[in-house]
C-alpha cells in the first residue's frame, strides 16, 4: 500500500505542475517502501540528490507559470518554496554525517509537504487562474 496518494483535490492544472507533484509522490512512496524494508539508509543518499533536483525545477517552472499569470502571492510562496529546500538541504547534510533516521524524517517532510504545500499554497494558484478566466470571460 502507497504510503502517500495522490487525490484530485490536488489537482492543480492537469499539466506540468500536476506531473512535477505527481513525480514527487512516487519518490516518497519509494523511499517510504525501501525504509520499510530496511533499505531507507541504502536509498536515501540518492533519493535525496534526486529530489533536490526535481524539486528545484519544478519550483522553477511553478514560479515561471505563477509570474507569467501575475500571481499576487508569489513573494510568499517563493518563501515557502526556499525553506522546503532548505529542509532538504539541511537532511542532505544529517545523512553526510551519518545519521540514520534521515530517511524516516524526509519521508514525513515530503508527505507533509506534498500534502499541505499543495492543497494551500498551490490550490491557491489555481483559485487565481479561475478567477482570472472568470473576469477574462465575462469582459
């Protein structure tokens, strides 16, 4: 059973966006599975390095789609996007140094994230681009 599933709630614009979460769903749920079989500490070392790369282009392209809307929010949500890659940062440097719990603690980072980051920050963007087509339409 997947440790995190995707739900249409978080469904955001049926595109890139949606495949970039969707990609980051299938890395926590297989880092979830290796740490179950005691293959998180195996794992995590590359994962990481993988998840930092397609975290740091996905927030590329989410913040390129939110200027080219004129998002009124952008400031605040780059803030958030910056500490989430801090925080996988900073798990980059624990597993350097050898901690081994580093694999548990990025697996509730990334389902929390995933989960709240989405359904706030980004379904926001989505009420935006609504409500942006709204006024377009009815111009």
């Amino acid at each position: 059973m997947a440790y995190f599933i995707w739900a249409n709630d978080m469904a955001i614009d049926h595109g890139p966006i949606d495949q970039d979460h969707k990609m980051l769903v299938e890395q926590v749920n297989q880092l979830h599975t290796a740490t179950e079989a005691g293959r998180g500490q195996q794992v995590v070392g590359q994962l990481l390095g993988e998840l930092i790369r397609s975290t740091v282009e996905h927030i590329r392209r989410e913040e390129q789609v939110m200027r080219q809307l004129g998002y009124p929010r952008l400031k605040q949500h780059q803030a958030s996007h910056v500490d989430f890659v801090n925080d996988l940062h900073a798990l980059q440097q624990k597993f350097a140094a050898g901690n081994i719990t580093v694999a548990a603690q990025l697996s509730t980072l990334l389902r929390d994230w995933l989960s709240l980051h989405i359904r706030r920050y980004d379904r926001d963007i989505l009420t935006f681009m609504q409500e942006k087509r709204r006024t377009k339409t009815a111009a």
